[in-house]
C-alpha cells in the first residue's frame, strides 16, 4: 500500500501508476531508497501479469481492517 510521494500521480498507489511511467523511470533511473525498491516491483508486477492478483488480495484484506 505504498503512495506515489510526487509528480502528476502523486497520492496514487504505485500499483496503479501507468506501465508507460514505470517503463520510463526504469529508462531515467528509479529515486534511490524505499520508493525506487518500490517502483520495481511495481513494475514487476505489472510485467508479470499479476495486477489482478494484488487487486484480489487488496479487496479481500483492505488497510482499514482490524
């Protein structure tokens, strides 16, 4: 459940950035640290195929839930 910190997909979850942005920072380079790990395995997951996983596994255990 990690947010998006800056720019025009700022507030969004990283899952949920367009494969173009991730594709692009891949090209530019990632930022350094956590949200650069992050960015990866966004793109992974995307690459992958697994985007309906994570959203099957974000309705059935959603951040709020006790």
């Amino acid at each position: 459940h990690y947010k998006m910190p800056f720019g025009k997909f700022k507030g969004r979850y990283l899952v949920q950035l367009p494969e173009s942005y991730l594709l692009w920072f891949r090209q530019k380079g990632f930022p350094e640290g956590k949200l650069g790990f992050m960015m990866k395995q966004a793109l992974e997951v995307k690459e992958n195929g697994l985007e309906a996983l994570l959203i099957k596994i974000r309705k059935e255990f959603p951040i709020d839930s006790p």
